[in-house]
C-alpha cells in the first residue's frame, strides 16, 4: 500500500507548475526602426505601454539582429546562433523548398523540454513545407502567415499585381496549425491582423495561467504594405506608419493586461524586439533608424542594431539602460540558463544575458560582435569599435520615396576598410581608421577569427563550423581559374539590376556561382540578351571555351533560347565556333548548366 501511494504522490508532484520558473513571451516586430518607440525618441505617435515596459525593467540601447533581413534574423532569434551557423539566408520566398533544419534545437524546442506549452502567432518565415512548420519544431499552437506580408500577389498601394508580377507570388494565407485557412486578399484583411494575433495571444495566457507557457508573437508589421485596423487608423500624426506602431503598443498593453488579471504578471520574461531596422526609401511610411546610419539589408548600425526592453517585475530591476552588446543570439542561451538547461543540443554563438538582468555589478557578457549579411562578414565590433570591411551595399542616402506607398529605388554605397567609435559616433560619421591603425589591426585579427569559424563570401574563406561546411553543401564561391581573369569584359547589355549580382566583374574574377540564385557572382538577364565580350589582352592559345548558366524555374530562372559562343582577333569579325539550343521545358531541377566548346587549338585575343 505504501508504494502504491508513494506513486500516487509523485505523478501528482509531476504534473504541478514549476512556481519557481517564469512564463516567457517574446514579441518580435517587423522592419521596426531603432527610432519607432517612444522611449527610443519616436516623433509624431506615442507608444506607452510598451514605454512602460522599459520603465518596469531594462531598455538595450546597444542590441543587435544577427542580420538585416528577415529569415536570418529570426532563425538566429530562435537558434542562438549567427545564421551561417544555421544556414539560413535572407528572406525565404513563398516557393523555396528549403527552412530551418529541423535538427537544430531552437527556443520552443529546448523549453518543451521543460514542460512548456508553446505556441507561436504571427510571422514564422522559417520554411512553409511541413516539417518546417512551427507544430513541427516545439509549438503546440500555431496561427498567422509563413511569409512576409508583401509576398502576394498584390501591391503595396493595395491593387492587384498585374501581367508578369502577378505570377510572382501566390495569393497569401492564413494558417492554422499545418493547415491554410483563408486567403489573405485585401490590404483592409492585412489591417485585421494585428488585432487577430493579440486576440490569440490573450486566449493563450487565459487558458495556459495555470501552466508553464512560451509564447511568441512575431507580428507582421510594420513590414510594407502596412495596414491599420479602423479604430488605430488616423490616430496619430505621422500617418499611416504612426497608426501601425500605435496599434502594436496596444497589442502589448493587452498582453500585460492579460497577465495582470491572470495573476502571473510578476514570474513573466516579456521580451521586446524588431527582426532589423526600417525600410526607409519607403519615406514616412517606411520606420525610422533614429540617429544611426542607413536600415535594413544593410549592417550599418540603422540595419543591424534595434530596440529591445525586457521586462520580468520579480527579476528585473526597473528602470534601467543598459548600453553593454547584446542581441537575439543572447536570447536562447539567457532562458537555457533561466531554466536550467546546461547542455543545449547544438554549438551555439550567443551567451547569457543573465548577469546583465540580474544587475550583476561589472557584468559585461559580450565584447565582441559580427556583422554578417548574405554570408558576407562585413564588420565586427570589439568594446566601442567596430571595423567596417570593404563592401558594395544598397543604399538610402538621398533616395525619394517612390509615389502611392510604393519604394524609391535604392542608392549604391561603397565602403572601404572604416573604423567607427560607436560610443562617441553612434552614426557612424567618422571614419578614424587612419588614427588608429592598431586598433584596425586587432579588429581584423578579429574579422579572421569569424571567418575561420563562419566562412565569408567577400574573402572566399570557407568556415570550419558553417552550417554549408558541417552539412556538406558546397561553399558560396568555388575558385575558378581561367585566361580569362582579371582581364578586360564588355557587356552589351547591362544585368537586371533587380537581379544580386554585384557588377560584370563577377563574370571574370575567378569565382564560380552554386545554385543558390541569391550568389553575387550570377548575373541575370531579363528581356535582353547577354552579350559579353571578354579581352585577354594579346593573341594567345585557348583550349576550350566554357558559359555556366543557372537554372531555377520555381523562382523564374531560365537557362537561354540559345547559347553562342564566337571568337576574334581583332574584336570586331567574330568566327561562331559553338552554338547551342537549351531545354527550356518545365522543369523542378535546380543546377548549373555547361555548355562548351569541345577541345580546340585556337588563337585568339578576344
């Protein structure tokens, strides 16, 4: 009888709530702009609930996104870990068969665990097939959209796309679980959403107050094309933008309210976050970087770094600015440590935040930072500086808003190797490399240990511990030696410039593309046929002649009608001495194809 009852008594045991461990929501916004909060400096709307926040525990003036754009930035929220750890790029499109590899632990994952019961509502954008669905991956409850709201078949003043554009993208669901529900169709469904996801939000904390709960609120906006429900719309000065982040702050005063009438509001983490920083040749519409440099899809501080306040009344001290680095890679290893967790599934890059949280006198986690995008390093930060690399990137200096909410088209910068003290320059205006070469120096002893460990696209160097080294996916570049590098290319025709290619130099700089089409060393043609002319400088011997074309049909990537290939020696009479007709049918094979001359013993210069 004894032992019956002595069981009895631990499977009771077992299934109370945890009292000493917390709750734990994190609220993720959309393209938010270091400048977009009230308690950030925010002009033209107010937002004082999530003001509250920051006055009830800790505002990060020095937080960081591990990159400036969507998928990456969330997959390293949820991992971390740098997305080159994870393998991760970019912004995931509606048709990509690729996601977060389900092996890898994440946040969910590692307090399911732990007995939480999790549940996601909002943007996921970590892969729409199965398996990579949140119910997959840790959640119990999922609801909201797989991709970016502009991923449909609509434009951002809210009329339908039209002729080719339309085929671009299909028409944008809700989902339920594993399952579409309804189509997303109008920007007036869009303007409901944020009022759908706080709702769910709200039921969640209702009906788990008795349990351990995560739950994540990744909201769509203020991603473009923005949308407000009618009771937020013309409510705040600056417009549009404005009503969007005033419906937001009301979105997490319902959540804190939920919390305050459900009991638990004291054993609470809320963390606040944006995936990166605005989209700014959207103008007015588009967010504010506050007093940094340029915005998202760039890693200058206006894309890289964001607002963050976390808040958590029986830890947390309130009242406190925190300016120690930190970032959404910290996050994963700060609630390992929270719960308990001391052997966490994979390497990680993050550390815990705890000590910082905990007002630990001195504490200072994490010196040092890297800044990639695209699997490109493009600068590091150790203490107050931060070394910038040579890198082409989009730019919005001076560059308009386009008409009827639609974007300008984005500037072109150059950066060469520039060291900024962040402390005393927090816009980056100053370039003191020259002043201080030391500092240059052990900052790019710095760059070199990233990228031995992460790789980089830039340099060719290749990581030990990248996710396309560890998992056996071919580096981004492959060396490629031929006649033909380094030497003079004309192009007839110009590439699309909506196409990633950085410039024609691609094409003869030594480096091969793979069959990922976002790869800086494919050039694309659309409507126009390429015709590159490349000159060897002198009349010497050639034994084959190689093009290299990618073909990725589910994204629009076609091989060409025809490939020639001609040869002269004086540039202008060209002798045709291959010609080739590529199969165009339709086709799910994603890869390179070659087309060459067979081996030859020719003369020529051009």
């Amino acid at each position: 009888m004894r032992f019956i009852i002595t069981i009895q008594l631990l499977l009771f045991l077992g299934c109370g709530k945890k009292s000493n461990l917390p709750n734990i929501i994190i609220i993720f916004t959309d393209d938010q702009g270091y400048g977009d909060l009230g308690c950030y400096g925010a002009e033209g709307f107010e937002t004082p609930n999530i003001d509250a926040m920051a006055k009830d525990g800790i505002r990060f003036t020095d937080f960081y996104v591990s990159q400036a754009v969507c998928s990456a930035s969330r997959a390293s929220l949820m991992t971390g870990s740098y997305a080159e750890r994870v393998g991760v790029q970019g912004a995931l499109l509606p048709w990509d068969l690729k996601g977060l590899d389900p092996k890898i632990e994440t946040i969910a994952k590692l307090l399911k665990h732990h007995g939480y019961t999790n549940a996601v509502f909002g943007k996921w954008h970590l892969g729409h097939t199965k398996k990579y669905l949140p119910l997959q991956n840790g959640f119990d409850e999922y609801a909201g959209l797989i991709c970016s709201n502009d991923m449909w078949p609509v434009d951002y003043d809210g009329n339908p796309l039209t002729g080719k554009k339309r085929s671009y993208y299909p028409p944008m669901s809700f989902m339920e679980g594993n399952e579409k529900t309804h189509a997303i169709e109008t920007l007036q469904d869009q303007g409901q959403l944020t009022t759908q996801i706080t709702d769910r939000a709200v039921d969640f904390i209702e009906r788990n107050k008795d349990n351990l709960f995560f739950l994540y609120v990744p909201h769509p906006m203020p991603h473009q094309p923005i949308a407000v429900s009618e009771k937020f719309a013309g409510k705040s000065e600056l417009g549009l933008y404005g009503d969007v982040m005033m419906e937001i702050d009301w979105s997490v005063g319902k959540i804190t309210e939920a919390l305050k009438n459900n009991g638990i509001d004291n054993n609470t983490l809320i963390i606040y976050a944006s995936d990166n920083g605005p989209w700014l040749n959207f103008g007015k519409w588009g967010g504010s970087s506050g007093p940094l440099r340029e915005g998202k899809g760039t890693m200058w501080e206006g894309g890289a770094r964001v607002p963050c306040i976390m808040r958590w009344p029986e830890k947390i001290k309130s009242n406190q600015v925190i300016s120690n680095i930190a970032g959404t890679i910290d996050i994963l290893p700060t609630i390992a440590e929270i719960v308990g967790e001391k052997n966490i599934k994979n390497k990680i890059d993050g550390v815990s935040l705890i000590p910082l949280l905990y007002s630990v006198p001195n504490a200072n986690p994490r010196n040092e930072l890297f800044y990639y995008y695209g699997e490109k390093l493009i600068a590091v930060r150790k203490g107050k500086w931060k070394l910038v690399f040579p890198h082409v990137y989009r730019s919005y200096i001076n560059v308009k808003p386009g008409e009827n909410l639609h974007p300008g088209i984005y500037g072109k910068g150059k950066a060469g190797l520039e060291l900024y003290n962040l402390n005393n320059d927090i816009g980056e205006t100053i370039d003191l490399a020259g002043q201080f070469p030391d500092v240059v120096i052990e900052l790019e002893e710095l760059g070199e240990q990233a990228r031995s460990i992460l790789g980089d696209k830039i340099t060719g160097k290749i990581g030990s511990e990248a996710y396309t080294t560890i998992c056996g996916v071919s580096p981004s570049l492959i060396k490629m030696n031929h006649s033909g590098v380094g030497k003079s290319m004309m192009l007839e025709n110009r590439a699309h410039k909506k196409y990633p290619g950085e410039s024609s130099d691609a094409l003869i700089n030594g480096l091969g593309g793979t069959n990922n089409f976002r790869d800086v060393s494919w050039q694309g043609f659309e409507a126009e046929d390429m015709i590159a002319t490349v000159d060897l400088g002198r009349i010497q011997k050639v034994n084959s002649i190689e093009a290299r074309f990618l073909q990725d049909q589910v994204v629009w990537i076609f091989l060409p009608q025809k490939v020639k290939i001609e040869h002269s020696m004086d540039g202008k009479n060209f002798d045709t001495i291959y010609e080739s007709f590529p199969n165009n049918d339709y086709s799910l094979v994603q890869d390179i194809f070659r087309y060459h001359t067979a081996p030859i013993d020719l003369e020529s210069r051009y």
